[in-house]
C-alpha cells in the first residue's frame, strides 16, 4: 500500500467533489436565507458532557470523544442542536424572536459506515427559537422543502413525513402506560420499520410482557397515515389535550398546505425520531423510492435549552445531511457539470511578451476574470493546445508583432474567429466576448 490513507469514513473532496459539496450548500443558503434565517457557525469540539445527558443513547454510543491535554473530556461534535441550545440560550435575552438560524457545518459519528453513513458529514441546521406555536413547523417544514426542492428535486423525488410525540404520549397514556413504558414504546417504534417485530426486545426485557390487544393498538397506530384515521382514533377518546392538538396538526397541514406543498408531506406516525430531546411534532425526509436512508431530521424540542441551564425556550428545527442528498441529485441527473476551467487563456509569444501579458492579465483577473497563462514558455503549438484543453471560452495571444502594433489578438475557441483589438481595450472586449459586464 503507498502512502497514507484517511480514516475510513471520512471524505477527501477533490476538486469536481468539492464543487458538487459546493452545489449543495450554495443551494442551502440561498434557501435558508430567502427564509429570512441568519446564519452562525460554532465550535467543533465541544464538552463531553453537552451530548451524554442531552442527545440520546444511540448518539453517545457514536461520539468521536477522547481527553485532551488539558485533562477534559471531550467531544468532536455529533450534531449541532445542543450547541446552538447554549450560544441562544446565554444570550436569549438579547435576541430578537422569533430567532431564525442556520449553518452549514461538519459533524462526527462513530458509525459503522455504509451507503448513505459515514463518520464525517456535512448537515444544513435549520431551528427557531421563541415560537411555541405549530406556525414555526409551518416555517421549517416549508424550508425543508425549498432546501431539496431549489436543487430540481420535485414531490415525485421526496417527501416529508410528519409525525407528533405528543399524540404518542397522549394515546399510551390513554391505552394506560406510564411515561417510562411509553419511552420504552417509542423507542421500540422508532426501530420497528427496520427491524420489525424484534423492535419489542428491549421493551419486554426493561417493562415485561406487552398484552397482545395493546401491542395490536401500538402497531395500528403506527400504521396510521392520514389525519382522518388519526381523528378517528383519537377523538373518541374524548380528551381536551388531544383535541387541542389535533387542532394543531390542521394548523400545521393546512399552513403547508396553502403554500402549496401539500403533495409534499404525509402524515406518518411511524416516525418518532431517535433522539432523547424531541417533545412534539418531528418530521423526517426520505426519497420516494426508498432507496436511501433518510435526507433529514427533525422536530420540537421545547425542553432542551432549559435542561442547559437557560431560560425556557420554545425550539423546533431540522437537520438536512449533505451525504444522503448528494446520492439522490445524482440518481436524478441533478448534479452539475463540472466547471473548473478558466475564462480566458493567454498565449505568450516569449519572456519579452511576457510584462506585458502580466500587467492585462493582472486588469482582468482584478475584474474578476478567471484568467490563466503557462508558467514557462511554450511553442505556441502547445499553448494553444493547453489552451483549448483549459476549457477556456477564449484567448489572448501576445506575440512579438502583435504588441509592436498596439494590439493584442482575440480568439474565440469555440468557433476559433479571431480578431485583433488595441490593447487598451482589451478588457472591454474581453467581457463582450463572454457575456460579462
Ligand atoms: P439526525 O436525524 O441525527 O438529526 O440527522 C439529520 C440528518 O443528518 C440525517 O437525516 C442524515 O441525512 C444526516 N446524517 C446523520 N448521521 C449521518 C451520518 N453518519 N452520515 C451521513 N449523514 C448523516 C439531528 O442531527 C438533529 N440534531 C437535527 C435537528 C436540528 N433537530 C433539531 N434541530
């Protein structure tokens, strides 16, 4: 074996990789910021103890942590929500609400990689702050679905599968589970579509047996896939909080549904979410044909910036990762060609042409022209060679007679016309030829 390698799980970009990454997070950005969210960045490694109480067994089990010098314990950073709990919570005071933010930044995990996993990823986050009503899930969700959408992805290629913890903790507290049961059924519930019948195990070694008549009432409710069937399950229950929320999930649909997204979502109490923190409605993106793990994640949090240690702050927020969205704009031709060439390349008669070439290619390259010109000199042969294997649109030829005459030659490398131009007006000609003001 050469060399060295990098760890398994973790991606070099060459340069057409990165422009793709690049693709995805322009696109998240410009989403994010015609949502009117601002934009913030954070720490990678943070406190150990930020993830061990907060994020959830499955997460800790995958925490890239270790003791630094200093004798800390420490953590690369799994996921953002515990932190941008804290930068917002130890300023709430001073924020303006509803607090609208997002970054795009690295995360870490342990996992064993596989398609669509790995152990370096990239995650758009999206949250607010201060909004305790279902108008913020409006919000979110509606971003979510620009975030996908703005890269040509349309409602045949994904959708947002909304579900509510509450109605999970409302419903068993009704079928008579106790809130620890009901953590354990969630738990169970969050597995059962990979691992089926075998999600129960933990539940029966933690709680005991499970009375098949209340397993029979877990599964069905997990089936459930439209709002009627939820109403009709829950409201002859005849509870307050349940019919106050069902008024929440209308709110929700019916704002989605009046941006017209409505094709986009689909109501599916088999999503619960793995993570400790969520407390009501949690939504997850997959692709259509379900090829893939999941796009995004997300959901209410209510509790978790109190449980930092701040004031009590209504969040709700998502994640989007870069790993799962970019296999799925390339399984729909979504990706972009590579553009790495240059604008304009020079071809340089010898060292004498060469100042002059320098002081132009400085001007256009101050313009923000991509320019680029061979290092050494070169037979002209082989610079228009180089040139046209450049990808570059056009170029400027220095030669010995050409600047004894003022002028400098133009040629379009496409249907390779030619021209000359005084060299004073080489500039203005220049972004003519391409199209640039
Ligand atoms: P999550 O579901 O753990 O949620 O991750 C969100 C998304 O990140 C996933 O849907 C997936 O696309 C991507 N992702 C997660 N782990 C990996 C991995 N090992 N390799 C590649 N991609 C991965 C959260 O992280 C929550 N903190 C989201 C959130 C924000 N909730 C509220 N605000």
């Amino acid at each position: 074996m050469a060399g060295f390698q990098s760890l398994p799980g973790f991606r070099e970009f060459y340069p057409e990789d990165f422009s793709r990454r690049q693709h995805i997070f322009n696109g998240w950005r410009k989403s994010a910021n015609a949502f009117g969210f601002q934009e913030y960045d954070a720490p990678v490694l943070e406190p150990l103890e930020l993830y061990t109480t907060k994020s959830g067994d499955e997460i800790e089990g995958q925490l890239f942590s270790f003791t630094d010098k200093g004798d800390r314990q420490v953590s690369l950073r799994p996921e953002m929500t515990p932190t941008v709990c804290r930068m917002v919570g130890a300023k709430a005071g001073a924020l303006k609400r509803p607090i609208k933010w997002f970054s795009i930044a690295e995360f870490y995990r342990y996992e064993r990689a596989q398609k669509g996993r790995l152990r370096a990823f990239n995650q758009f986050n999206a949250d607010i702050f201060g909004e305790a009503g279902p108008e913020a899930e409006i919000e979110l969700i509606a971003l979510l679905i620009q975030c996908l959408g703005g890269f040509g992805l349309t409602k045949d290629d994904f959708y947002v599968r909304l579900s509510d913890r509450n109605l999970w903790f409302y419903y068993l507290e009704a079928l008579g589970f106790d809130e620890a049961q009901t953590r354990g059924i969630l738990s169970a519930v969050d597995r059962y579509e990979k691992m089926g019948d075998d999600a129960f195990k933990g539940y029966v070694e933690a709680h005991g047996a499970l009375a098949d008549d209340k397993k029979a009432k877990v599964l069905a409710f997990l089936k459930i896939k439209s709002l009627p069937e939820l109403e009709a399950t829950l409201t002859p229950l005849g509870s307050e909080k349940i019919t106050a929320r069902l008024t929440d999930w209308r709110k929700v649909l019916g704002g989605v549904a009046a941006m017209g997204l409505a094709d986009f979502i689909a109501v599916d109490l088999g999503v619960v979410r793995g993570l400790a923190y969520y407390t009501g409605f949690v939504f997850e993106a997959f692709d259509r044909k379900g090829d893939l793990r999941a796009l995004a994640g997300g959901g209410r949090y209510n509790d978790l910036v109190k449980k930092l240690g701040y004031a009590d702050l209504p969040a709700v927020g998502f994640a989007i990762g870069d790993v799962t969205t970019g296999l799925l704009l390339e399984q729909r031709g979504l990706t972009p060609a590579y553009v790495g060439g240059p604008d304009i390349y020079v071809v340089i008669g010898g060292e004498a042409e060469r100042r002059a070439a320098f002081a132009d290619i400085q001007v256009l390259r101050a313009e923000g022209l991509r320019v680029e010109y061979p290092f050494k000199d070169l037979a002209f042969g082989k610079q228009f060679k180089a040139a046209s294997e450049s990808g570059a649109k056009l170029a400027l030829i220095y030669g010995g007679d050409e600047l004894a005459k003022g002028v400098v030659k133009i040629r379009n490398l496409t249907d390779r016309s030619e021209r000359e131009v005084p060299r004073a007006e080489v500039l203005a000609e220049a972004q003519s030829a391409l199209g640039k003001p």
